[in-house]
C-alpha cells in the first residue's frame, strides 16, 4: 500500500515497503549496542563500537546470496538508511552545541585561546600540507579540506582519565575543557568556509576557487551568523518564558528540536552552510546558561544515539572502501594519521608552554587533546559529499579515532605515575556505563 511505502527520490515507480527496513535497522541497532558496550568496556567511545558494528553488517555483502543483498544492501535500502544518518548527524551536532558552555573559557582566559588556536593551525596545516604532498592537482579545497579534518577534538575519554584521576579540576583538566570548547567552535566556522566554497560555484583545481564567487561566499556565511545569533536571542526569550511557566514540559525539547531543525534547514538551504552548522549553532543559542538544558540535551540524546546516530556510525563501517587504497593512498594513509597525533600533541602542547605550563603539564594538554571522535567522522563525510575528501580516507580516519583513544588514556595515567591523586577515586559518571 502506498502509505505503508516510500518513494525512492527521482524514481518514483520503485517504491520500499516499510517492513523491507526493519531487518537492517534490527541488526544495525542490535550489533552497535553490543559493540559499544564493548568499547565502553575497553574504555574507548561506543563510537569504535558502531563503526565496528557496520563493519560487521558489510560483510553481509561478500555473502552470495539475492535475498540477503537486496534486504541490506538494495538501493533504496541504503538510500533511506543514508537519509536516516544524516539526521542523527545533525542530532549529534545539535547535542554538542547544547553542551557547549561559554562560561568555561574564563576559567582559563588566554591560555585556552593559545591552545586551541595552536591546535587548529598546526594540525590542519600538516594535513593540508601532508595532502598538497601527495595529490598536487587535487586544489586549495581538497587540501585544505584534508587539513580541517584534522582540527577536530574530542575530549570525552580525557574528561573520564582526568576523573578517574582526580585531576579533572587542575590547571590541565580546565585548560583541556575550556580548550575543547573553542576547537569546536572553530572548527565548525572552517567547515563552514569550505563548504561555503565549495558549494558557491568555485573550483577546486588549482587557486581557481579564489574567484569573485568567494566574497559573496564570505558575505552568505556572515550574514547566516548574524541572522541566526538575532532569531537565537528571540528563541532564549521564549524559552525562558517556557521554563518559568511549564518546567520540564515535554514542548521544550519539542520546539527544541524544531528549532534545530530549522537552522540547519535554512543553513544549507538559503546561506549555502553546512546543515550541522545550522544544527551546532542553534544547540549553542539554547543552551549554556538556560536550566532547561540538561532535560533537552537528554531528550535529544535519547532520540539521537538510541535509533540515529548509530545508524549514520553503521553505514560509515558498512560502505568502507578499500577498493580505492591504491599503494600511494596508503602511504598518504599512515603519514595522515600520523600528522594527526602529532598535530594536537605538538600544536595544544607548544600553546600551554608559551602560557608558562610546565612541561610535563603542556604534554598531559597536548595528550588530553589528541582524542578525536565522532566529530572528526562528520568533517570527514561532509567532505566527501563535496567531492573533495576521497571516500578512501574513511579508514585512516577510522584508525585515528582508534589510536588516540587507546593511547591518551595510556600515556595520560603514564605522566601522572609519579603524583598523587587529587582527590578520592570517584566514579565513572553514568552516561559512561550506560546500558
């Protein structure tokens, strides 16, 4: 029946049933749970896990079997599974923005601007240039586009170190939180400059791009900014009326969620922005200071990783390409990941020291922010969708959320091996051990 159906874009007489969807999305959601507990117990993000899990389901395809294929691996299959990550992408960027909070820089002041910005330059400057090395005619987008992805942090396993010991509330685990804070903001406003870029009508090839195209790039990007901060001031008005009056009311996440979608809606579609800059953006607007925040960031959390994000995490695992890693790509493979490990250790170290850290405090920095994340898996799909990241590099990206995970909290507990604990061993926080 038509409504029970949906049409596939652009071919409209094939249409899905919607029970052909359930059996993928049971394996899907069954798999990544499994296999983000067993992450979460090796002490690395259930991120791991979900990749791992789609990885698991891919396998599906080297099994001969027309049934089997067509229920995981049909066009329309994949088509909705595609559309399904893309809105637990933008969920993912939306629970971030939400628990971004501004105030946190004035705990460290200069020291965390010092550190972010030598931890977005130098790595993205050794990717891009790490890129320009190996594929000179790929142009200033792609390298740069290789480069931004390397500007991506994520400090959740630091923070669990930090905790475990005792060390969370020093100088370090501050500077690594507030650090965080401003990484994301940055790197959101590059992947908005590219993807400005390369959806103005610029090219890639060469410095072709530096065209009369980029100024009216530049001027949509601004404008977005101002127009989203003047209606974000609007909706913290309404929200706060919401609070006073119906506390903890179901519409709050609702109309949260509404505005979320909004934002990332216009982002792309009226300013030429990437929707999860639409999506992040509005997560900062409503949150930070509003005491609605943690109930709509665990609402939005709930919906998010409980059926979306582990879908988009899965289909990232189930459509690794291999096929592309030529020898030369390889080789390009392994000097990108390492560029990025030494890229945050190096840059967020030599910023804490010219702060005046010690050294052995500008290492345990440079360490806390070396983890990446889910983050650095969204920059890397956004640019492959803009046809300037090739799809080949997903399993290097792969490798770099793995080798920073096991190794900051290794070396992390190495450094303070000779001090004591700040306090009591506390427990691991909830979401943690989740099940």
């Amino acid at each position: 029946m038509l409504e029970n159906s949906f049409p596939l874009w652009g071919k409209a007489t094939e249409m899905l049933e919607a029970f052909e969807l359930l059996l993928p999305l049971s394996l899907i959601l069954l798999l990544s749970k499994l296999m983000g507990l067993g992450a979460h117990k090796c002490g690395m993000p259930a991120v791991i896990g979900m990749l791992a899990a789609g990885i698991l389901v891919g396998l599906l395809r080297y099994i001969p079997w027309e049934p089997l294929q067509t229920a995981f691996f049909g066009e329309q299959v994949e088509f909705v599974l595609d559309v399904m990550g893309k809105i637990g992408v933008v969920l993912i960027m939306f629970s971030t923005g939400l628990g971004t909070d501004l105030k946190k820089l004035r705990q460290t002041g200069i020291a965390a601007v010092v550190i972010t910005t030598l931890g977005v330059v130098v790595p993205m400057g050794l990717g891009t240039l790490t890129a320009l090395i190996f594929f000179p005619e790929a142009g200033v987008l792609s390298w740069l586009f290789y480069g931004a992805i390397l500007t991506a942090t994520s400090v959740s396993v630091t923070v669990a170190v930090l905790k475990e010991l005792g060390k969370l509330d020093t100088k370090v685990g501050t500077s690594v939180v507030a650090a965080a804070v401003i990484d994301d903001v940055i790197g959101i406003v590059i992947l908005s400059v590219l993807t400005g870029f390369s959806s103005g009508g610029s090219e890639g090839a060469g410095w072709a791009w530096f065209n009369p195209n980029a100024g009216m790039v530049v001027i949509k990007i601004v404008i977005f900014f101002v127009a989203a901060i003047a209606v974000g001031v609007l909706l913290r008005k309404l929200f706060d009326r919401m609070e006073r009056t119906a506390p903890h009311n179901r519409r709050v996440p609702i109309i949260s969620l509404a505005a979320c979608f909004l934002y990332a809606y216009c982002a792309e579609k009226l300013f030429g922005v990437a929707d999860i800059t639409g999506a992040y953006i509005a997560g900062i607007l409503l949150g930070g200071t509003l005491s609605e925040t943690p109930y709509v960031e665990s609402k939005v959390d709930t919906m998010g990783y409980l059926f979306f994000s582990p879908i988009f995490f899965a289909t990232i695992g189930m459509n690794l390409d291999f096929d592309g890693i030529t020898p030369a790509f390889l080789a390009f493979g392994f000097v990108f990941v390492i560029m990025a490990l030494l890229g945050k250790l190096v840059g967020c170290g030599a910023g804490a020291k010219l702060c005046k850290y010690s050294w052995h405090d500008s290492l345990r920095v440079g360490l806390g922010m070396m983890v990446r994340a889910e983050v650095v898996l969204i920059c890397t799909e956004k640019g492959v969708a803009a046809g300037l990241v090739s799809e080949a590099v997903f399993p290097f990206v792969f490798l770099i959320i793995l080798l920073s995970s096991v190794l900051t909290p290794i070396l992390l507990k190495w450094s303070y091996k000779n001090e004591e604990k700040h306090r009591p061993h506390p427990q691991i926080p909830a979401e943690w051990g989740e099940n």
